[in-house]
C-alpha cells in the first residue's frame, strides 16, 4: 500500500510544468454593414464621388475650362482682325506716301495750295500712327503665342493690364517737378498735356498716348489747368490733368461732353470719354493703386 502511495507521488512530481495558454487578442469590433476592407472601400469611394460638394467642383472645372477655351476663341479672332487691319493700315502708309510725294513736289512749284498739302500731311501722320499702333498689338500677339511658359506661367496683374507695363509703370512712377504758372503762354490742359509727354520721355520709350483735340486751335475756349507748382510721380499729374479737363464740361461743345477717362492699352494711354472706353481696358487710376501694392 504505502509503495503505491509512493509511486503516485513520484509521478506527479515528475511531470513537465503546464505551459501558460497564450493570451488571444482582443475582438475587432465589428461595425454595423461593414462587409471586409475591400468591400468597404469601395462603397466609401463610391459614397465620395456622389457626394454633392465633389459634383460641384467638378461642374466649376467644366465651366472654368469652357470659359478658358472661349477665351481662346476670342483671342484668336482679335488676333486675325489686328492682323488684317494691320495690312490695310501698312497699304493705307504707301498710298498716302506716294500721295504726299506727288503733292509735294506739285506743291514747292506753287501747284497746290498749303492747305491742301497740311491736309496730306496730316491724314499721312495719322495714318502712319494707326499702323504704328496696330504694329504694336501684332507685336504682342506673336510675342505671346512664342513663349514656351505662356500656358504654365503665372502673370502678374500688371502683365495682364497691358503689354508695356513695365516701361509704362516706370515713366508714371518717376517723380517730376511739373509747374503751370499764370503767365504761361499755353496752359490749356492738352496744350500742357503734349509739352510734358515730350520732356517725360514718352516719344523715347516708344509709348503712344492719345487725347482728345481740345487745344485753342480747335475750340475757342478750352480747359485749361489752374496755376501749380510742385514735385510728384507723372501719374499723379496726369490725374490732375484728367480731373481740371472733367471739371470744364461747359467749356467743350455739346459732342465732346461727358466723363472722360485715362485707359491703359497695349501701345500707352488713351485719353477719351468713358463711353467710348474700350472693353476690359483698366484706368490710369487702377494701374497706379495696383503699382502701390
């Protein structure tokens, strides 16, 4: 009997140690409809692509890229027109040369009267003015369809204002001592208007700027400007300009009343009515404050 007891004591002791069972991880929780990672997200893709706020963005890039190509389309069109007046304009030059030749020399032998040659002369300077203008915008036209980054390229406003921004922006910030004083033999506004754009520079950095023709060979009292005297940028004062003309409305004829502006173009400034302003063309005012910026 107590051999037994032995035995069965001596078994028990001589038996491996129990190896602790290994801890499971916890459960996922489970989350209601879903069917497995995959299936999951493809539901999830497909929620985000109905989802109200991506339609939108989608129908503004569909309305941004129809607005860019009709941009194009307009451009263009304006292109192939500037061109073809171009051409008109570089014919209109060789007639009206040949015309002034032939009168001229009609006119130094007292065939013709000087009215008549002032006449040629004048619509030939006119002329060679439009095709200088219209040279410019053809200009500007090739120079943009030749540069490589002009999709890619982030512009700055003022690039976008017009195409001499940079030697425009230089002459108007350019601070000038300008004076008009009583005694002045001329002192009407476009009088001094044409004396101060051949002393600032305008002729030299090849910028055209057109103004009405309300000097006293034209009208028999127009706008002139009060006496001043001081220092400041040249767009300031040709703003002085701009507001003396404004504020003399009764002194123009009834065809020439009415707002005027100062509009920046592609070959300088125009100086004209507000109704005849030409469309999307930005004020002297707005180049000036975004300059200031």
């Amino acid at each position: 009997m107590t051999h037994c007891v032995l035995t069965m004591v001596m078994a028990v002791l001589l038996q491996p140690p129990a190896t602790p069972a290994k801890e499971q991880p916890p459960a996922r929780p489970l989350v209601p409809g879903q069917l497995g990672n995959y299936q999951f997200r493809v539901v999830n893709e497909r929620f985000a692509l109905d989802h109200p706020d991506i339609r939108i963005a989608e129908a503004r890039v569909l309305e941004a890229q129809a607005a860019l190509d009709q941009a194009k389309l307009k451009v263009a069109i304006e292109s192939r027109m500037n061109q073809a007046k171009y051409d008109q304009a570089k014919a209109d030059v060789a007639t009206k040369t040949k015309e002034f030749e032939r009168l001229d020399a009609v006119h130094k032998s007292g065939g013709v009267s000087a009215e008549e040659h002032a006449k040629v002369v004048a619509e030939l300077q006119t002329a060679k003015r439009q095709l200088a203008i219209l040279e410019l915008l053809t200009q500007a036209t090739r120079e943009a369809r030749s540069a490589p980054d002009r999709v890619t390229r982030v512009f700055d406003v003022s690039e976008l204002i017009a195409t001499p921004a940079q030697p425009l922006r230089e002459l108007l910030d350019r601070r000038v001592k300008f004076a008009v004083r009583q005694g002045d033999t001329d002192t009407t506004v476009i009088g001094v208007l044409e004396r101060s754009l051949k002393v600032w520079d305008f002729d030299a950095a090849k910028l055209i700027v057109r103004y009405p023709q309300a000097t006293k060979a034209t009208l028999k009292m127009p706008p002139v400007l009060q006496p001043v005297d001081g220092e400041n940028s040249i767009g300031v004062w040709l703003l002085l300009m701009l507001d003396e003309f404004n504020g003399q409305q009764d002194l123009l004829p009834e065809s020439m009343r009415g707002k005027y502006q100062i509009y920046v173009r592609e070959y300088g400034l125009l100086f004209t009515l507000v109704k005849n302003a030409p469309d999307g063309a930005p004020t002297l005012a707005e180049l000036l404050r975004q300059a200031k910026k």
